[in-house]
C-alpha cells in the first residue's frame, strides 16, 4: 500500500468519561447525538476496559502497546519521578511517523515522552478561570453554583464554567479545525490526536451546557451504605478519603447534570470536527476512533473519583468508524481492551508487517475474541497503611466475571489474608451490587481467576524497576 493510499486516522480522547454518559451505550435519557452519529457509522465496543484507573498509566499503556506493570508506569505518581518507558518501548504514532504519516498532538498527552512528530502547545489550564479546586478571586462561587468534594483536596465537582467558550478544549478544537482545512491533495496521510480534558476536573459545564438536563431527568445513583460495607478494604479506604456521603442529595444530582453536562459540551466539539471531515473531503479516508483513558465514580457508594475497578471507571467508550471498512452500526459485546489499539489501527491502516514484535493486544476485527482483560494499578497514597507499598491492584474481567485484589508489586502472589478484592457475576448482578469474594460458594471461582492472572503476570513479568522501588506520591 503507497503512502497516497493508506488512511488518516483521527483519535479523539477524552478524559475520565464514563460509558452511561452516552446514548451508544445505553443510556437513553444522555443527549449526546453526534457522538452516537459516530458510533452508529461504525462498531461500538461494547465491554473495552482501560488498562488502568488512572490517567497516566492507561494513557503509556495504550500508546506503547504495553500494559502498565511491564513499563514501570502503575500510577499517576509515575509522571513526575523521572521515570522513563524501558529500553525498546516505541509508541505506535512513532511507527506510524516512520511509515510515512505526518503525527500531530493537539491536546493532553500526559505520557512519559510524547512520541508525535509535531505537538500544538495549547494551555491545558483553565486560568484565569479557575483550576481543580476553586475559582479565581474575580468570581464569586455562589454565584456558579459550585460543589466542592468534601475532602482536603475539595476538587470541584460541579458547577458553571465562568470563561464559557474560553476553555481548553474549545481552543483545541479550533486548533483541529484549522489543522484538518489545512490538509491538501497529496498531503502525506496523518495520524492526529485531539484529547480533551472535559468531563475530568474541575467539572464546569460552560453555559448554556450547564443546562442541558433538567432536575430528575438523569436516573441518578444516590450513595448507598449497603453498596459499601460490601466492598473491599481498599475500595472502602478510598471513599473514606473522599466522604461522598457528606454531600447532600441535591449536590450530588447536580454533580451528575453537571458532568452530563460536560460529556454534551464535548459532544458538540466532537460534532464540529467530524463536520470539518465531511466539509473538506477527508471522512472516506480517515479512521476514527473516540476512547476515553478511564471513567469516574459519582458517589454511588462513597467514591468519587478514579482509581476503582467498577464498571463506571475501568469500562470505557471504545467506538471505531471509517466508512465502508469498519461495520457500522454494530455493538460488539466480546471484552476488549485499549491495549489493542495499535495493532487494530496498523492492520486497518496496511501497515501489519510494521507491528513491534513486543506490542501487546490484538486486532479488534479479526482472529478470535479475548477470554480475559487485565487491569493494573498502584495507588497514589504513602501514608495510607490501607494501601501498602509492596501490593499493587490486579483486575481481570471475562464474559461473566470481574475480579480485582491486591497482589504483590514484584508480580508474587500474596497469602490469602492479604490478597483483599471485589468480585462481581455480572450476569447476575450487572450493577456489581453483591460483592461475592469472601463468599465460600465462589472460592473456585476466585482460584481460577487467580489463576489467570497469575499466568498472565507469568507471561508478562513485572518491570524490575517495580521490583526494586515503591512508587509514592499523593494522589490527585
């Protein structure tokens, strides 16, 4: 294939979203039609989980290919430790520069070394708005009607954006725009990134966004005890550090219409730049892929943020579209993962013989399905003795189950007191209410699991550098 015929590719990423913000997804009630535009001209993967949690790690992993644990990259931590990807590693927009692509960053890269050929500088801050935990002194927060989480980090979780469309991701999508009118007739293909920050912190839908779900209209999930004592300890741990139960009702139903919110502001940049490849020509030979690096709890059970393995965090959008080669209109429902994002866009791109022998994953649209994904995790408190520094946090999902426990940093299986996890039938309780891991009638089910898993960290070790340190760091 010459580098006149191969296709563009446009990823579109977005930032701590959660599946059920989107009608593609099931949630009738979410307004977001162009982005379920995009899902309904291609193939919506339907169970695709993150590699991790936690922006950092998700975003090295799929990028390099690699998962988290083989490249020393476990928590958010890891970004500012001078940390560095091992030896070998190469990011796939670098293979796809070396094909011929033009590589473009426009956006949050918030990976260890940004691998583009050419980066648009935009200020990812919101200032002089705000930042993550507060308005600047020029406005009165009563008057934006903003909700702090109740911690010592007091991010905010709702409210109005004062600078309306004087945001990052309004600026990043003009910086799109200009890039795509930008795209000539015998231009070499290009690889763009465009990564939004929205709907992560601080949740400010600018108006009139703010507005877009009425009172009652979102079924929210108020806090419920129950969902709680069920959990494992270290889940328990982290809602104890955000005390999601302190906000009242009406906060935390305004906490969800404001995050909607968000979700339907980018819903409508998303819209402006797929319009932009309709206007100039280029839809027919771009790829596009929409994923986001993980979701976000809402309070359902005392968490309010990141860094848990429930659906609404480790499950993500993952939709595929190019016209006439990816099937549209289609909900695939096997497992998947975000480490599969390379080797799918190096075949659909005719470039397959150029894949890294190391890169992880599998092309999404041929061969046989996943029976099991994996998730890797170390949180980011080093002073907390509900998280020791010498266990890290394992997920494995298949069809019907999901599983995550502590495991040893080195990639050792722990003794059974210390192991601490959530397992969930997801056949028979999709909302993960019942936590069914002490429970003596699933002990099989736990040992098979821990089977795959240790297998799986058999077959990929541990980078030795994890062995050798314990990553600190306070969580953001």
């Amino acid at each position: 294939m010459t580098t006149e015929t191969k296709p563009s590719v446009l990823w579109i990423q977005t930032d701590e979203q959660r599946p059920d913000s989107l009608g593609c997804y099931g949630s009738r009630w979410a307004k977001t039609p162009r982005i379920d535009a995009l899902a309904a001209s291609g193939t919506v993967m339907h169970n695709a989980v993150c590699q991790s949690p936690a922006c950092v790690p998700s975003r090295c992993s799929q990028i390099t290919a690699r998962y988290p644990h083989e490249i020393g990259i476990v928590n958010n931590s890891a970004l500012g430790s001078g940390r560095c990807y091992p030896v070998g590693v190469t990011p796939f927009p670098a293979v796809f520069e070396g094909a011929g692509y033009t590589t473009v960053q426009i956006g949050k890269d918030h990976t260890m070394a940004s691998p583009w050929g050419r980066a648009v500088s935009l200020d990812q801050k919101f200032s002089p708005y705000c930042d993550a935990r507060g308005l600047t002194s020029n406005y009165d927060e009563a008057d934006y009607r903003v909700v702090h989480r109740p911690d010592e980090r007091a991010l905010i979780l709702a409210g109005t954006y004062p600078g309306g469309e004087d945001n990052p991701d309004r600026h990043k999508t003009d910086a799109c725009l200009q890039f795509l009118r930008g795209v000539r007739k015998g231009d070499a293909p290009f690889m763009l990134h465009l990564s939004y920050i929205w709907p992560h912190t601080p949740v400010l839908a600018p108006s009139p966004w703010e507005s877009t779900y009425r009172e009652g209209e979102i079924p929210v999930k108020h806090y419920d005890r129950s969902m709680y004592e069920t959990r494992s300890q270290c889940d328990r741990a982290m809602a104890d550090i955000h005390h999601m139960e302190k906000l009242s009702r009406a906060q935390i139903d305004q906490m969800w219409r404001d995050y909607m919110g968000c979700v339907a502001y980018v819903d409508s940049l998303v819209g402006a730049v797929l319009g932009c490849l309709e206007e100039t020509g280029l839809r027919e030979s771009t790829i596009v892929l929409y994923s986001s690096d993980h979701g976000k709890m809402l309070g359902e059970w005392g968490s309010g943020e990141k860094c848990v393995f429930d659906s609404e965090v480790w499950r993500v959008p993952f939709i595929w579209s190019w016209p006439g080669r990816i099937p549209e209109g289609k909900r695939d429902t096997s497992v998947c993962e975000l480490v599969d994002t390379a080797k799918t866009l190096m075949h659909l791109a005719g470039i397959p013989e150029l894949i890294p022998p190391d890169y992880r994953g599998r092309n999404l649209f041929s061969g046989p399905s996943a029976q099991a994904v994996f998730g890797v995790q170390r949180q980011d408190v080093s002073d907390n003795p509900d998280f020791p520094p010498d266990l890290m946090q394992v997920a494995v999902r298949t069809e019907q189950f999901r599983m995550d426990l502590r495991w040893g940093i080195d990639g050792s299986e722990p003794s059974l007191d210390r192991m601490d996890g959530n397992l969930f039938d997801l056949e028979e309780d999709p909302h993960e209410r019942k936590n069914l891991f002490e429970e003596k009638e699933c002990r099989n089910v736990v040992g098979s699991l821990c089977g795959t898993i240790a297998s799986w960290l058999e077959a990929i070790p541990v980078d030795p550098r994890l062995r050798a340190e314990e990553l600190q760091g306070r969580m953001y």
